[in-house]
C-alpha cells in the first residue's frame, strides 16, 4: 500500500512538472509552449526519469485517454467497470457515450487493437469527433478549399476524409512540403500536443461554425533576402548557438515541414524497407534546421544543382552508386573548389562517429574523385536560392 501511494504521488507531481523543466523539452523546443499547456492541465505527462519523449509514438489507447482528459474530465470515473477491458477502457467508453469513437466497439475494447500506433487521418477523425459532438462546424466551402490543398488526398480513407478536411481548414493538422497529407502516418507525443492545444483553441469560441484563419505563416529569415553573404552570417549564428560537439539528440521538431524535405525523400535511405531519411533527427534533421534557417519554410522548395554550382547553404546528399540509397546529408559550409583531379568542400553536419548520439560539426572537410570508376558513393546537391 505505501509503495502504491508513492507511486500515486510521483505521478501527480509529473504531470505538474512544466514543460521546460523536462531535460528534452528545452523552451526553443518548437512544440514546447503546446506540451507545457498539456502538461499543466493533466492531459499529458512526463516519465519518471525527467523526459517527455516528444518524437515517441502515440498509440490509440493513449490518444483516447488524453482526449478525455482534454475535453470530458470526469466522465471516465462513470465508467470504470470497463477498466476491464483495459486500462484505458473507460475512456474510450466515454468517447463512444459522445460518439467522438472512431473504432468500433469489438476493435476499441481489443488491448491489441488500441496499443497500436494512431495514424494522422484517424487522430484528425477523433478531432472532428468531439468538435462536432459539441457543436462547432466548419462551412463546406472551407472544407473543399482544404481538399484542393492537398494532393494525395485520394489516398486518406474514405471514413476519414471528411475529418481531414475539417481539421486541416482550421489548421489543427497541417500537410507537408509538397502539398502531402500523409495520412497513414504515425502521430508522436509532442504532435499530439500540438493538435490538442490547437483544438482547445479552436473551442474556446461559442459553439457554431468555425472560421479557418486567414494568417499565412511567415519564413524565419529574419528579414534577410536568401542571398549567399546573408547565409554565411546566419551560419555564423547557427554556430555560436549549435558549437561544435554539441549533441544534437533533440533533433529539429519542425523538419518533416521543412521543404529540404522534398530533396531528402527523393531517396530511400533502405530500399528494402522502403525507409526515407528523418527530416527531424540525425544528420537530416540537422540539414533540414540548417536550410529553414537561411531560407525559411514558407518559400524556397529545392531543387538539384550541380556540385560544381554549389553555394553556401545548398545541402549535399551523399548516396549509393549502387543502390541509390541516401547515406548522408549535410549543408555546404564553403563553396566547392576543383583542385587537380578532384573537387573539396567544406560542410555542416550532424553525425555519430565512434558515439551514439549524432553530435554537431563544423566546416568538415570533403573530397570528391569524379574520375573515380570504382568510387562507392556519388553527391548530388539540392539548392534553394530563388535564383
């Protein structure tokens, strides 16, 4: 009994610790200011050893539980003879009272079924759930602008696309570079942060139909036009506050919004698996950061250059000569010079070496063999400038 009720009060005091106070949650996280509403208000919590673990999968057991306590608090006590069923049971009871369930009942009471990852179509399907249940809509008009936006939407379920096109319009969950929905996709902790608090936003109007904002997001460019001399004095930036060495084991939580991406997931980085490189983690999240900075998130898609042409601030991705597959990615620190039979650079780069965590380094020096027949890898180079 005394090491139930410790435990009971390790919990609580979790779930009040703010967001900032986790060791991977620092306050430049991007999705820190949504994790620390979250956390304070008991619809998420931190684990015993200090973390967050924003980039960790969410299941649907989870994601029932945290939308209850977002939108029903209370109501899971009425129904605790569930618990049963599973741990999380009564929430999903809750939801279904609502009609906010997505699953049905033989699915939402299977422990196998509910301990499964949540994709981003059926999280956007129990948002409009609960949106709907307490009676906020949005105009069809709206809706039909958010489908022509996005174009894979042929490939979200159809049980789910009216969800999507609701939660999208609003903003709640947004798309991809290159216009993409992804919908299969798996929702992680922070995200579910994120779509939560944006929810709760778009509830603290009175019931009644619900206006997508009309505010375009702005580029992180401070300003500065994306020119050559502007991107060597924001890596200089970048360098008093990424030094080298430094672990970048946080990644960049807004890289798979980066439009680097469009240039990384040209590749499989496992073609067997059908596996594309992170654009938040490891050495393409670290490219991904780097190419926002100088270049923004709103303009600038890439496309390919030539080694020869590479500039400061194009990124480098190294690949396979016989598979294709993407080994490497890192950002071109000083521009490429030809120097007898090959050419050298200097880059940025995450990488792990004899470590496991990716660490940061600077001006790293490259040398490139065209005359090569027997070379391993290849560079192909994506550039952003507008011109």
């Amino acid at each position: 009994m005394k090491r139930y009720i410790a435990l009971c009060l390790l919990l609580a005091v979790v779930l009040t610790v703010p967001a900032g106070a986790f060791s991977d949650v620092p306050k430049e996280y991007a999705f820190h200011d949504a994790i620390e509403y979250c956390v304070g208000k008991g619809i998420l919590s931190g684990y015993g050893d200090g973390t967050f673990r924003p980039t960790e999968d969410v299941t649907r057991a989870q994601f029932c539980v945290m939308l209850v306590r977002a939108f029903y608090p209370g109501e899971a006590e009425k129904y605790d003879s569930w618990r049963s069923k599973g741990w999380y049971a009564p929430s999903a009871a809750v939801l279904n009272a609502h009609n906010a369930m997505h699953y049905g009942e033989q699915h939402w009471t299977q422990p196998s079924v509910m301990n499964g990852s949540i994709s981003r179509s059926d999280m956007a399907r129990f948002l409009a759930n609960i949106m709907a249940d307490k009676g906020y809509t949005v105009s069809e008009e709206a809706k039909r602008a958010a489908q022509a936006s996005i174009r894979d939407f042929d490939q979200i379920p159809a049980n789910n696309q009216d969800a999507v096109r609701t939660v999208y319009a609003l903003g709640i969950i947004t798309g991809f570079p290159g216009g993409t929905f992804e919908s299969s996709a798996v929702m992680k902790r922070g995200q579910a942060a994120v779509v939560i608090y944006r929810t709760t936003q778009c509830l603290s109007a009175a019931p009644g139909e619900l206006k997508p904002s009309q505010a375009a997001p702005a580029a992180p460019t401070g300003g500065k036009a994306p020119t050559e001399e502007t991107a060597v004095e924001i890596l200089k930036e970048l360098q008093a506050k990424y030094p080298e060495d430094a672990n970048f084991a946080l990644g960049y939580a807004d890289g798979d919004s980066s439009l680097a991406r469009v240039a990384l997931h040209t590749y499989y980085s496992n073609l067997a698996l059908k596996m594309r490189t992170s654009c938040t983690l490891g050495c393409g999240g670290w490219s991904c950061l780097v190419s926002d900075a100088i270049f923004g998130q709103s303009d600038f898609p890439a496309r390919k250059t030539t080694l020869e042409n590479a500039r400061v601030g194009d990124l480098v991705v190294q690949y396979s000569r016989e598979t294709g597959e993407l080994v490497h990615v890192a950002v071109i620190t000083g521009r490429p010079e030809k120097v007898d039979d090959k050419i050298v650079f200097t880059v940025t780069e995450a990488a792990q070496g004899d470590i496991e965590d990716y660490h940061l380094y600077w001006d790293e020096g490259y040398t490139y063999f065209p005359q090569w027949k027997d070379r391993l890898y290849d560079y192909d180079v994506w550039t952003r400038y507008p011109d």
